[in-house]
C-alpha cells in the first residue's frame, strides 16, 4: 500500500508589521507623556494610557499594523494615534514577511505615506513602470521610482527575479504559477507606489501612454529622476553640507585644475587695454551680497504676497508653431513676469523655488501661479527664508545622517 500524501500546509500571508528606524526608541514619562528620543534629540508625541504605551513598545521589533487597524478598543485606537505620529515624523519603517524575517522593508520617502494594499484580481495585468529601478546601496538592494512615496529594500534575493520579470505585462494569475512568486501583497505594495500600475488589454499607443496622464508621458526617467531628487519633499535624502566624506578623502581645491587643451588668452580679443574698465564691467566686479537684517521690521505677509505677484505670475500667452519643419505642431507659450518666456507644459507648471534675503518669523502659505508653497524660517542664524512644496520631517533627516 502507497503511504498517503502529505497535504501541503497552507501558507500564511506575509504581515506588514511597523517599527522605529535607526537608533531611535520610546520613552514614557510617569504622567504619560510619550517621547521618541535619539541622543539629546527628543520629539513629544502626547500623552497616552499605560496600556497604549506598552504596546508601543513593541515597535522596537516590529508591530503588526493589523494588530491594532481594526480600534476595536480604546486601546487600539491610541496605538494608531501613536504609529502615525511617528509615521508623520519619518520615525517608522514597514516589514514585510513573517515574524522570523521580512522578505522587504520599506522604507518612507514623503511624510504622508501609509503602506496599503489594493485589491487586485486574478485576471488583472500589471507590468512595471518605466521610472522604476533596482540598485545597490551600500550592501542591499532596493528598488525605487521618483513617482513612489517609499523604496523597498529587498532582503530576499529570489523576489529579484520574479520583479524583473514583470518589464513585460503579466497577469496576477500566471505570476502565482511561477516558481517565487513574491506573493499578491508585495505586488499591491508595489501598485500603490507606483512602481507597478495596471493595464488594460489592447492598449494602442503603447505602455508609455498607459501610465499616468498626458503630462506623465512627457517626463523622461533621468529628468523626472533629478527633479525629485534635487528636490526637498520627494524624497527623504538629506540634502545639504552634511560632509559625509570628511576626513576620509582630501577637499577639492577652490579652483578647480585646467581642463586639457589649448589655452585662450581673453585679453588678447578685447579691443580695451587691460585696465579700462566700463561702468558695467566695474558694476560686475563689485557686484555682492547684503546680509544686513532688520530685525525690529521683518518682511510682512503683504509685502512677500506683492513680491512673489510680480516676478513669478503669467504676465503674457501666445501661440507659435513649433520649429520643426513643415506640419509642426503649435505650442502656446507664456511670459513670467521678468523671467524669460518658457514654452508648455513647463512653463506654468515647474515647481517656484526662492530663497528670499529676509526674516519672517511666522509659517505662511503662499498661492502663486505654480501652486501652493509652505514657507517658514529655516536658519535663524542668518534670518533667511526658504520656500519649497511638502517639506521632509527634520527628524527623517536626522535619522539618515546619523543612521
């Protein structure tokens, strides 16, 4: 007699579990006052029950998010509270596999992100997008895109093959036949970022055209790629003189070495001796930088609203044909105040960046033509102002520089 089969034991879906990233840890005061500290940095986070702060604790390991999503206590309710918080401060990373290891961590690129995970169906076709990419960072290997509020840090080798597999579209079915297959949440994480989206069959222009709208399919991957990343509140890179090679290679010289080839002499094509000097000229070299403050009269809401009315709205629109032999298609363009004319889509639609010479003690918010802007006091040392859109939590900074 053959000896019965053994019936496979079902496997049980990954969990995606949230936890406090780098050296970072909790700390709870007596009349329950929550702090996550790093060193002497310390961020308050409210007060909670002795419950909530218990298990809390168990973030350092990794908390399940389904352990406490469902509120079906008061308790539950204070441990979401208390998680996004922290995810809003940059505090948290996600964990995707079992409780032994997780297959992916992912990590939050943009303040707002919430790992989901949208249903997809059997008969549905995803397929990579175009802006997705895997590389290495120091010894991992993540995969990311500019158009994703998170990267995934890929801790199973065996997930790369199946991702790589989806630069052609693929049904869910056929991928849950092949042999390490990443399994369905993975590939909803991954829809939500953006890194996979859906397609329907029979597309006619082709998958370019499928992702996004009309102005997505006119941004380039290495542009879109430099734009996010040169960018504060895309991405949580730290940016800056942080001089994170220093000491371990020489600092570049002020002038840099002289390019081979043949030098040029300028003077010798300038019709004016050496020491004549036109008015304009002699305004260039003189040409610096005030930082001189008053401290009693900073610049109001009114006058930065008057200033930014001027330089940076839609002073003019035209149209032209586009200069590209006969039957080229016509472009409208537009004037920005004193800046050059652009033509569209990028000329109403790029991001205002300013650095503005004066002090504003208040957070404001500025409507320009290109849209909204957060603006507040960034170094207090030289009372200047900055602009920029959704601004990265100081504390994901922090924690990637010293991390």
């Amino acid at each position: 007699m053959r000896a019965p089969k053994k019936k496979k034991g079902r496997i049980a879906p990954p969990t995606i579990s949230a936890r406090l990233t780098g050296h970072f840890a909790l700390e709870a005061h007596a009349d329950g006052n929550v702090f996550a500290r790093f060193e002497d940095h310390s961020l308050a986070l409210g007060k909670f029950s002795a419950g909530a702060v218990k298990r809390a604790q168990a973030l350092r390991a990794g908390l399940p998010l389904a352990a406490f999503q469902r509120k079906d206590h008061a308790v539950d309710k204070e441990v979401d509270l208390l998680v996004r918080r922290l995810a809003r401060s940059g505090l948290l990373e996600y964990g995707l596999g079992s409780s032994k290891e997780d297959k992916v961590v992912i990590e939050p690129q943009v303040p707002d992100y919430w790992p989901r995970t949208p249903k997809l169906g059997a008969a549905e076709t995803v397929v990579l997008s175009r802006f997705a990419y895997l590389r290495r960072r120091g010894n991992e290997m993540v995969l990311e895109s500019p158009r994703a509020g998170a990267l995934f840090r890929i801790g199973d080798p065996n997930i790369a093959a199946p991702l790589a597999s989806l630069a052609t579209p693929q049904k869910i079915s056929r991928l849950r036949r092949q042999d390490g297959f990443p399994g369905t949440e993975l590939l909803a994480l991954l829809v939500d970022c953006q890194i996979l989206f859906r397609i329907e069959a029979g597309i006619p222009h082709g998958l370019r055209a499928a992702e996004g709208d009309d102005n997505l399919v006119l941004w380039d991957f290495h542009d879109l790629l430099f734009h996010t990343h040169s960018t504060e509140g895309r991405q949580a890179n730290p940016l800056g003189g942080l001089y994170p090679y220093a000491g371990l290679i020489p600092p570049p010289p002020a002038v840099r070495p002289r390019w081979p080839g043949k030098k040029i002499d300028l003077h010798q094509l300038s019709d004016a001796p050496p020491e004549t000097l036109s008015p304009f000229t002699k305004l260039l070299h003189e040409r610096h930088s005030t930082r001189d403050f008053d401290d009693r009269q900073p610049i109001t809401l009114a006058e930065l609203a008057r200033f930014l009315d001027n330089t940076a709205r839609i002073r003019a629109k035209w149209k032209d044909q586009a200069d590209l032999g006969d039957g080229g298609p016509v472009v409208e363009y537009a004037a920005h105040g004193p800046i050059r004319p652009a033509a569209a889509p990028t000329s109403s639609s790029f991001i205002l960046r300013l650095a503005i010479a004066r002090d504003l003690r208040a957070t404001s918010t500025i409507t320009t033509p290109t849209g909204t802007h957060w603006c507040r006091s960034t170094c207090a040392r030289r009372n200047s102002m900055r602009c920029w859109r959704a601004p990265n939590s100081r504390w994901a900074r922090l924690r990637r520089r010293r991390s």
